[in-house]
C-alpha cells in the first residue's frame, strides 16, 4: 500500500496545474523557428522585420488572443498570419520601407528580403560617393556619434598589451 502511494508521489511531481496536453514545441512562421511556450505577441517579434507595434496590430487585426502562446495557434491561423504579414493591411507608419527608394511604395520586409534590401541600400549609398557611404566603408559611426572614445572594436591589442608583456 504504501509503495502505491509512493508511486502516485512521483507521477504528480511535475506541475499539477499544467493540463498534460500535447504541446508543439516549435512553430515554423515564416521560415523562422519560434519557441511554442512563447506568447504570441513576443514570439512574432523574433522574426526579422516584425516589431512590437507590428505584432500588436497583426494580434489585433486577425482577432487573436494576444495570452495565447504560439504552440497553441492552429495551423490555419499560422497560414493567416503569414498572408497577412506578406500582404499587410495596415497604416502606413507601421511598415519599415516607407516611399521606397525603387518603387516608390510603402513596402513591409522581413527576414532575408529586409538583409538583402539593407546591403543593397548601402551600397546604393558606397557607390553614390555619399557621406554615409564613405562611413560605410571607413567601418565608422553613420549617424553623428563621437568617435573618441568608442567604435574600437575589433581593433587589433593596443600599447597596454606590449607594456604588460615587457613587464614579464
């Protein structure tokens, strides 16, 4: 009897408020890996290109409970949510490429498209021989920063390296 109760002991120690559900552990949204135990709201932040205020409206325009965690999303709200990111329907102040410089039209990039369209943005910038450009290429501060006393990463071991080696 007691090696019975003994038994049941050890069946309920984990959490005894957890549903024993199956529960997906990763969700694959638009070719991103995200954790299923994260809510909705943080998790659509993880793909490149989706912000805070982004997530929200994608939430709030599809009708989906923000406290749901990603695991728990049907695959038909996955597929809708991809749509939608793809084709959003949102103000414009919400997208990251507002007046294109190509198109001329408020586009929203994600993940490789927005790497692929910075690079060439960039080099748009290197070959126009424009300021930012030659900062670009220089590895300094784009936007005004001070220079003095950061931005030296990355460098190679300065003059306290060779003292302390004499030393010994």
């Amino acid at each position: 009897m007691e090696k019975e109760q003994k038994q049941e002991k050890v069946e309920k120690k984990g959490r005894p408020d957890k549903k024993e559900e199956e529960h997906i552990k990763l969700v694959r949204i638009l070719q991103k890996d995200i954790d299923g135990r994260k809510k909705i709201m943080h998790g659509l932040t993880s793909i490149k290109g989706i912000s805070w205020n982004f997530s929200n409206a994608i939430c709030h325009k599809l009708k989906i409970n923000q406290e749901k965690t990603i695991g728990d999303l049907t695959p038909e709200e996955i597929a809708k949510i991809s749509e939608f990111v793809k084709n959003p329907i949102l103000p414009k102040f919400l997208f990251n490429r507002q007046k294109d410089f190509y198109s001329g039209n408020d586009e929203h990039r994600t993940g490789n498209d927005l790497d692929l369209q910075k690079e060439f943005d960039i080099k748009r910038l290197k070959k126009i021989k424009s300021y930012k450009g030659a900062r670009h290429t220089l590895g300094q501060p784009v936007r005004g920063q001070r220079t003095k006393a950061h931005f030296r990463k990355n460098k190679k071991a300065g003059a306290g390296m060779k003292k302390k080696e004499a030393k010994k």
